[in-house]
C-alpha cells in the first residue's frame, strides 16, 4: 500500500524555467523570437508519496522540425523532490545541444549536481524502451544512492543522488515552443518495477494527465498509453 509522506504540486522543471528566462531574455533584446512551448503525458500520481524502484516505458521516436535555440525531448523519469526539482530521466532528444540529431540521454539533477548524458542516435519511426532503476533494491548495488538508465537492454548510465529515494514517475514529451510539431508521440507499457521477494515490472494502474493547451493535446488511451499531438 502507498503511503502519502507529502503533498507538494509539481511545477515546471529548473532547467526549463531556467532556458526559459534566458530565451526570454534574448528575445526582449530582439536577439531571438521564442513562444512558449510546452508538455503533454503522465505523472504517475502527480504528488509525492512513496515511490517505487523503477520505471519503465516504451517511446516512439518522431523527427519534428526544431530550430534556433529551441528543443523537443520525450522521456520517462523517476522523481526525487518536485519541491527541489530533483529527478532522473532517461528518453531521446533533439535540439542544438545535439546538432539537431535525434540522440539517446540521460539526465540527473540532485542536491549537487545537474549531469545531462548524450548517446547514440535512434533511428525516427521506431520504438525503444527506456529505463530508469534502482539497483539496491534488488541486490545489484550495496550503494543506495546508485541509480541505472537503460535504453532497450543495453546499460546507458550510472549516477550517484542524493536524495536518492523515489517519491513519483513521470513519462512526458517536453518542447520549449509550441511551433514544434509533435504528431504521432505515442507511449505505452508504462510500468513500475515493485519488489517484493521478486522483481515484479507491473503496469501503471492510475495516472494524473497534464497537457499545456494549446497548442498541444493528449488521447489517454489507458493508465499506461498515451498519444499527444498538436503544435506548428
């Protein structure tokens, strides 16, 4: 049974508050033309509570046009404090950062640090699965504050957090303009990994939507699948 510690709202993360200001910024001095972009999927329970040892989903990799200092990631994540914006993320992601290539990530944002991780390039149009896992809990780690990002069955990453315990999961395609097209982003399978005396992956069983509209829309095909298109 979960057990409510607190309730705190998420809001928008640091980091795109933070590029948010900055871009607003150069586009007060006429440097640059943003319009804000923006979020659609699922938070598990969209509060803290006791959270589990991993989650997981399966993406399907779209190629939107991105340009200037703008970009679109599609992701799932393991909260750490929605009231710090502590988390750890692992998706794909296009935008300067990555020479507007379609690359694999994983990001961690903690008490110390803020570590983002670029790997190989997907290919657009086909599927992957994302991980993120904590190995203490099921004997792979002596280190509580070990943490592993996988991208299929492949190891992508290992960081080191603190606070390193779960309070929520999240699975959400992100843009920081609304001129970004994100036709056709579809996730599904979203799972959480329960440990018992077994290591149980079992699908989400509720979720709380959140979609910034407009310009962006999301179809709840189940607690675990969801679509989101709109933009441009």
């Amino acid at each position: 049974m979960k057990v409510i510690v607190t309730k705190v709202y998420p809001e928008k993360r640091l980091f795109k508050r933070t590029l948010i200001l900055a871009l607003f910024c150069l586009s007060f001095m006429g440097v640059i033309d943003v319009v804000h972009g923006g979020y659609a999927g699922y938070y598990l329970y969209g509060y803290e509570t006791q959270g589990d040892e991993g989650v997981t989903g399966e993406i399907y990799t779209i190629n939107p046009t991105v340009t200037g200092y703008n970009f679109i990631c599609e992701w799932v994540s393991i909260q750490l404090s929605y009231a710090y914006h502590f988390w750890l993320q692992v998706g794909y992601v296009k935008g300067p950062e990555t020479s507007y290539n379609l690359r694999y990530y994983y990001e961690y944002v903690d008490m110390s640090s803020n570590q983002k991780i670029y790997g190989d390039s997907p290919i657009s149009g086909s599927w992957h699965k994302y991980y993120v896992l904590h190995p203490i809990a099921y004997g792979a780690s002596e280190d509580p504050e070990e943490w592993h990002f996988y991208v299929d069955t492949t190891l992508f990453g290992i960081c080191h957090v603190s606070p390193h315990e779960a309070v929520d999961e999240e699975a959400f395609v992100e843009t920081t303009t609304s001129s970004i097209i994100i036709n056709g982003s579809h996730f599904r399978k979203l799972s959480t990994l329960i440990v018992s005396k077994y290591c149980i992956w079992i699908l989400w069983d509720t979720h709380d939507p959140y979609v910034d509209s407009p310009p962006y829309s999301l179809i709840e095909v189940s607690d675990y699948e969801f679509y989101a298109n709109g933009g441009g």
